[in-house]
C-alpha cells in the first residue's frame, strides 16, 4: 500500500510538471502622427496622416518599458530621412518642424526630392522598442501625390517649402499578461495511465502474497 501511495504521489508530480502555466502577453500598439508639408510663409502645401495599430500574437512578455518611435524617409533612398527616430508616446499633442535653419543633415535632400517633379514614395515606419531593443517594426509607403488633396499633383514641384512639421496625434502601447497552459500531449496522458496501471498491478500482487 506504502508503495502504490508512492507511485501515485510521483505520477501527480509529473503530471503538474507536464501542465505548467507561465506568463505570455498580448502588446497593443497604438499610434498617428500627421506630417504637414508648409511654404515659406508657412501655408500648409500638403498633409498627410499615418496611423498604425497592431495587437501581437500571444508571445513571451516583452522586458519593460516599452516605447513607440517613427521616422520619415525617403524610399528606398536611406540618405534622405527626415524625423529620424521621434519618441512619440512622450510627444503625444506636441508638434515638431524641420526648416532651412535648423542644419539638419538630410533637409536639404529631402527638399530636393519633394521639389523635383517626379511622384516619389515616402515610408513612414512605426518602431517598438523595449528594454532589450527593437522588439517590431512597420512600414508604411505613400507616395507624394497622397499628400495633396485630390492627388492633382505629382509632387511639390514649383513649390518653395519652407518648413516640414509633424504633429503627434496619439500614441500608447500596452502590455496585455495572458495566462497559457500547456496541456499534456496524448501520449504523455497514456504514459501515466500505464504507469498508474502497473502500480495497482503490483499493489494487487503485494496483497496476495501477504
């Protein structure tokens, strides 16, 4: 009896070990920022907006804080980026302009390419960051010509862009814990089963020859 009492103890304690919870999560993403493209008097020329939101598959817990960047470039041209790794959760109603007098590397290029007459593609990219680094990124490619209403014009050609501001609109993101359970696999089951039968088996034998 001692020994089948044994047996059944060790059989529990395997099958707690093969049903192991642990902590995954879901990460909720949430961000718009709205680009305005201004003239030397600084009247709005063009406007875009680009939103992201995204819910991750469930997934190991994400090592925390967590935080949201976007960056402007040029595609596929890597030189030419502008707003180059913004925080946005920190900035959220706040608005930033790039102009001739700030200095910044790639004004120029960028000016250049929006002023040239040809419908370039820009990307905007939405980066999650957590403590270890960049956990995901996104991208979305627009064209220039989405920047004006009507998409009448190709690009900014014959325009005298004096200033380039982008408005953070919202941003949040949220770690959501989920609870997973690994269930045990059939054959894991029948394996305990059949050890459970073998202990009553020798329980029964023990009592017989008592």
């Amino acid at each position: 009896m001692k020994s089948f009492a044994i047996a059944l103890m060790c059989l529990f304690f395997l099958a707690g070990l093969l049903s192991v919870s642990q902590a995954d999560s879901h990460v909720v993403q949430h961000a718009q920022v709205t680009i305005f493209v201004k003239d030397v008097m600084y009247n709005i020329l063009g406007s875009k907006t680009f939103t992201y939101d995204a819910t991750s598959a469930i997934g190991p817990t994400q090592p925390e804080p967590l935080s949201l960047w976007f960056t402007l470039g040029i595609d596929p041209q890597p030189g030419k980026t502008l707003f180059g790794d913004v925080p946005l959760i920190p900035n959220v109603g706040k608005t930033i302009c790039l102009n001739s007098a700030c200095a910044y590397p790639s004004w120029s290029a960028f000016v250049v390419t929006l002023t040239d007459g040809r419908n370039d593609r820009l990307s905007g990219t939405f980066t999650l960051d957590s403590l270890l680094g960049t956990a995901s990124s996104t991208t979305t490619h627009v064209y220039e010509s989405s920047f004006v209403p009507g998409g009448v014009s190709h690009d900014f050609k014959g325009d005298r862009i004096g200033k380039i501001c982008m408005h953070i609109d919202s941003a949040s993101v949220e770690q959501i814990p989920v609870v997973v359970t690994n269930v045990p696999e059939p054959c894991s089951a029948l394996t305990m089963l059949g050890g459970l039968g073998c202990a009553a088996a020798l329980w029964r034998r023990r009592r017989k020859y008592a």
